[in-house]
C-alpha cells in the first residue's frame, strides 16, 4: 500500500471565496461610576457626620473633618465614586445608620458623566 501525500489541490472545497476572515474586537466599555453624596441638613451634628465619614467611606480624622465642613458650607459634598452595586450598599449603610441613630441626614448617589 503507498500513501500519497495530500496536496492543495486534492482538497475538496466548494467554496470558491478567497476573501481573508478578520476578527474584530468588540470594543469594551468601562462599567459607569457613581457619585455618592452627603447632603447638609440642620440637625445632624456635626461630629456624627465625621464619624459616619470615618467608618464608612475609610476616611482619617482630618479628611472626614474636610468632607465634612465641605457639606455645611456648600450644601453637598461627593464623599466617593465607585460602581454602581458598592455605591448603593454605601449609601444603604449611610442611610440605615442615621436612622439608627435618629439623625436625618441624607446621602445620595448619581452617576457620574
């Protein structure tokens, strides 16, 4: 028995296209990013909102006291940006507290552009 080697030619291809296949990436975006925002009121004290900077934003003292005196004179300060699922929890985590400790303070979150 002789084998014979196959060649281009013995290939059996109905295709009669020589066009050259090309792969494109598809183009990837990045997930968007969300504010979150501490809103001023008039009774929060303002110890309290340190405090809430500090344990859940990871904040230092002085940067929850910055944050902080951003809030009472502007009215809102951006505290933090992530994606959308740890922005909510944040907020959530804000928001719960407060209650707990009956302060009305507001936090809110938006997408950032």
């Amino acid at each position: 028995m002789t084998l014979l080697p196959i060649t281009m030619s013995d290939q059996s291809d109905d295709s009669t296209d020589t066009g050259v296949i090309t792969k494109t990436k598809p183009k990837t975006q990045r997930p968007p990013r969300y504010k979150v925002l501490l809103l001023n009121d008039d009774y929060t004290p303002m110890e309290f909102v340190v405090m809430v900077l500090e344990r859940f934003f990871g904040m230092t003292h002085a940067e929850s006291f910055e944050i902080m005196l951003v809030v009472h004179k502007k009215g809102l300060a951006v505290v933090g940006v992530y994606s959308h699922e740890i922005a909510e929890t944040k907020v959530s985590q804000v928001m719960d507290f407060a209650r707990r400790q009956q302060h009305p303070l507001q936090c809110t979150m938006e997408k950032e552009e």
